[in-house]
C-alpha cells in the first residue's frame, strides 16, 4: 500500500467531514463525489427556478411524462 499526502485547510476538512486526520482513499472519494453531487443538484435546482420547472404541480409533471410516454409509443 502507498501513501499520499494532501493538504487541506481546516475549514475544507470540516466542510467535507473528512475525520479526525487520516482518511482512506476510497472515503476521500466518496465525500469528493457527495460534494459534486450536492453541486448539481444546487445548480438543477437554480436552472428549474429560472425555467419555471420548480412550479409545475405534480399534475402538470405526470401529464408531460404521460405525453413523452405517449409519444414514444405512437412512433
């Protein structure tokens, strides 16, 4: 096995629960990909405030699923 160091401020460290000092590799990538997760769904988020998605009612989101659905199967 290898060691690799990497330096991380303290508030970086907090701000991604990375532990008490040392931290296995595959827990690094993990909070690595919830960070990058968290991202994207604050940006999807942003983008259906400013298309107006975030508004649709839950009729108006299962009748464009029902419209997609629909198209597919009549072409």
């Amino acid at each position: 096995m290898r060691t690799v160091q990497i330096k991380v401020s303290e508030t970086d460290f907090q701000k991604y629960d990375l532990g008490s000092g040392e931290i296995k590799f595959t827990n690094l990538v993990e909070a690595i990909k919830r960070e990058y997760a968290r991202q994207a769904l604050l940006e999807c988020n942003e983008i259906a405030e400013k298309v107006g998605l975030s508004k649709m009612t839950i009729d108006e989101i299962n009748a464009e699923i029902k419209s997609v659905r629909d198209a597919k199967t009549h072409s």
